[in-house]
C-alpha cells in the first residue's frame, strides 16, 4: 500500500511518499553494502554493524527528498538543478558524520569523497542533459517535416 488517502492533509501525503521512497531506498543501499562486504570478504559472518545501518537512514530520507524535489513541477528545473544535488551531499555528509566525530575519518577523506560525488553527479547531470538536448531537437526536426504516409493512402 504506497498510496496515501485520498482525504489526508498535503503534509501527511507529502510525509508518506517520503516514507515510501526512503524506505525503499534504504532497502536498496542495504542490499548494495551487504553485496559488497560479500564481494571482499566472500562471507557474511561478520556482518556491517548497526551504526552503519543507522546512518544509511539519514542518506535515504536526503535522497528520497531529493527525489521528490526532482518529481515536482512545482519549482523550476534550474532550482531542481542546484537542489537535487545539494541533497544528496547532505545526506552522504550526515551518513559520515558520526564517523568524523569519532576520529575514524578524518575530515579530508569526506571532502575528497564530496567531491568525487559532486564530480561523478556532475558528469551524469551534462550526459542526461545532453541526451535530452539531442531528443527535442529530434523531436523539432520531425515536426518540421511535414507527414508522408508511408503506405500511400490516400482518403477517397
């Protein structure tokens, strides 16, 4: 049941496609660390401890937040631009933020990790613009040209 009722107040709706969409996106990242750990280690026995669990569910409100904002027509697509990413770097900043505090990273391994989000995100951004520039002009051009049947029919 991802559906919200139809008589409940826009913040509640709002509140539960949130829910929904970082429950599932914690699910998604769990199942990706526990691959992972069992692609280095070949075993689960040792198993990711709680407080990295924990911290996953910060990064999935973040990107699940994220993704509302992108879904919206409520704002223009430059600020989607600017605050889909920002989002997303907030979460992964409070996912390590316990860690920095406890001396197990120090804080120029989050920056690098920053960046090198904010540099893979920005390379997926331009091709995804790029791809949907080639596609309306696709889409212009064919409207330009004027319809030819192809089975030469013609109305009698």
């Amino acid at each position: 049941m991802n559906q919200s009722p139809k008589n409940a107040s826009p913040v509640l709706t709002v509140l539960h496609k949130l829910a929904v969409g970082a429950s599932c996106v914690f699910t998604a990242l769990t199942m990706l660390l526990l691959f992972i750990q069992w692609l280095i280690e070949m075993n689960l026995d040792k198993s990711i401890n709680a407080k990295v669990f924990l911290m996953l569910l910060p990064l999935s409100f973040c990107i699940a937040g994220a993704d509302m904002i992108r879904k919206t027509d409520k704002l223009p697509a430059g600020g989607k631009v600017i605050l889909h990413p920002l989002l997303c770097m907030g979460g992964i900043f409070l996912a390590y933020l316990p860690y920095m505090t406890a001396n197990h990273f120090p804080a120029g391994t989050v920056l690098v990790h920053l960046v090198f989000f904010a540099a893979i995100y920005g390379i997926i951004t331009a091709a995804v613009c790029l791809i949907s520039m080639a596609s309306n002009r696709k889409k212009e051009k064919a409207e330009a040209t004027p319809y030819k049947s192809q089975f030469n029919l013609e109305k009698k």
